[in-house]
C-alpha cells in the first residue's frame, strides 16, 4: 500500500465523524434511491391521456354524415295520351313552362269526326224506326188484336229503344272525345322536361302512352344515398345541408322529410335512401343534378366520435 493511499484512509484535518457520517448517507442515497412516482416518464405519459381522455367525453361536437345526392322535382308528371290518334300539333317546347290545365298537344280529329258523324247518322235511323213503328201500334190496334202479336210489337220497340240508347251513348262519347279527349292539357303547374318534343308531330299514340314529362322545381327533393351503417344515426326533422357540383359555393338547407323502409344498392355499396325537401325559388335546383348532401345527427362526445367506428365493427365482428 502506497503513502497516498494511506493518506486518503486517513481523516481529513477538516473533518469530522458527523461529517463523515451524512457524506457516507448522501453517497447511499444517491446510489440506491427511487425516483418518487410523480416523476417517473411512464406515470406522467398515464396521466396526459387520462386527462386527455376525459375532455374527449366531457367535450362534444355534431355528428354529420355525408353521403352523395340526387335532385328529384318536387311534383312530375307523366302526360299521356288519353284515346288513340295521331298527334296533328304540339303547342310546348323543351323548357316551357305551363299552368295547369294549359294546351300541351291536340290529336288529329278526322277520324273521330268521321265515326261521330256514323253514331249520328245511326241513332237517328234508330229514333226514326223507332217512332215509326210506335205510330204503326197506336194506328193499328184494336181490341180484338191477339195478345201474342202485341207482345211481338212491344218486344221489337223494346229492342229498338235499347238499339237507340246505345246508339246514343256512343253518340256523346264521341262528342267528348271531339270535345275533351283530342286535346292534351297540362295537369300541373311546371316545366316541360321531354327534349325534342316537336320532333314527336305526327307520331300515333295509344291510349296511356306519354306524350311528355312536366316536372315543377319550386321545391325539390333530395334524395341522399346514406351509408347502411349509419342508418342508426338517422331520424326525421335533422337538418340537412346540400351542395351541387354546378353551384359548389352555394349551400341548399332543409330537413329530412322521409328515410327509406329498405335498404338499396348503388354502386355496389348498401345504401339507406333519405328525402329532404329543399326550397327552390329561383329555380337554380335542376332534377337530375347531382351533389352531396350533409346531415346533422346530432351532438356527440369527441371520445364517441374517435371511437364509433372500431367500436361498432368490434361490436358487430362479435357480437358484443
């Protein structure tokens, strides 16, 4: 052992067994001491979520469910033929717009007039035969006629007055069909939708077949395609807002009207349909265009939010 050595194994001049004694403690416990729990990464790593955790739940924001949309017209209809014939004007073009009740098409009335000219000529020959033979009666009877050849008479007046009755049934429907059935009317207010529809002069039509489509736009309809999935979050009155690709910048609101009974495909996706009505004064809402439609289900917590998703496919993945 060297002198120096010897040396530090002696106590200093300054030093005293207290001294000493704390250095020694403060060594020991420097060397074996525990962080407090306070101060340990992981505990404080728990405790930032825990609170974060908690303002998630306390802290609530709206639930919106955005799916894509259609644009329906709030009322159409279909204009259709009432008898057969061949359309000899067409009044409207595509884009008019009509009243109820206004002239859309007339039907060619020639042939009609034709066969109102026969019922005519038909039940005046009847009403004549008819009369004539009711003279003949009165003229010829006397009281020793046999009972069987009046009753012969009276069944072939019978039968004339019934040939007459139908003959002039056939008579006034055929002076409706001049008067109401050959000229095609509007049957609501709205828009002329069908395109080209003077290229339709001339065409023949049946009975029901359409001759064109008026749709009124004042008020539409939306119709939102809603993801099946979120069909639990869905409920008449919530608050809709649409935009359209022609008109991006420019929101539509209205309220949910009516959500489908069944769920639908479209675009190999299972959809809920959902119709809001929209208020459409301008006109600037076209049927047919197309856009997205956003609905308010409601306030939920941020936690729930962040969450429903997992939570509803662990739940579904198994039966939780």
């Amino acid at each position: 052992m060297t002198a120096d050595a010897e040396d530090d194994k002696l106590p200093r001049a300054t030093e005293t067994p207290e001294l000493v004694i704390a250095e020694q403690e403060r060594a020991y416990d420097k060397a074996h001491r525990r962080k407090r729990w306070h101060q340990r990464m992981w505990v404080r790593v728990l405790l930032v979520l825990g609170v974060l955790i908690v303002a998630a739940a306390l802290i609530s924001r709206q639930l919106y469910v955005t799916a894509p949309c259609v644009i329906v017209a709030g009322e159409r209809a279909y204009v259709r033929a009432p008898i057969a014939g061949v359309l000899a004007s067409i009044e409207v073009d595509e884009g008019s717009r009509v009243k109820k009740g206004d002239v859309i098409a007339r039907l060619d009335d020639r042939v009609l007039a034709s066969e109102r000219r026969k019922h005519a000529a038909e039940a005046a020959r009847i009403a004549a035969e008819l009369e004539h033979m009711r003279d003949s009666q009165a003229a010829a009877r006397t009281p020793a006629e046999p009972t069987s050849v009046r009753a012969l008479v009276e069944h072939q007046i019978a039968v004339l007055a019934a040939d007459l009755e139908r003959a002039q049934a056939e008579l006034e429907l055929a002076d409706k069909k001049l008067a109401e059935m050959i000229v095609i009317r509007a049957p609501i207010d709205g828009v002329v939708l069908t395109p080209k529809l003077r290229e339709h002069l001339h065409a023949k039509v049946e009975p029901g077949d359409t001759v064109c489509e008026i749709v009124d736009t004042r008020t539409v309809r939306a119709e939102i395609f809603a993801p099946e999935r979120e069909a639990d979050s869905l409920a008449a009155g919530m608050a809709v807002v649409v935009k359209v690709e022609s008109h991006p910048t420019e929101p539509f609101e209205g309220t949910v009207d009516f959500i489908a009974p069944a769920v639908e495909k479209r675009d190999d996706e299972n959809v809920v349909r959902v119709v809001a009505t929209l208020a459409n004064p301008d006109g600037v809402l076209r049927h047919d265009m197309n856009g997205y439609g956003e609905i308010a289900c409601g306030k939920r917590s941020l936690l729930d939010l962040a969450t429903r998703r997992i939570v509803r496919w662990v739940r579904l993945r198994f039966l939780i």
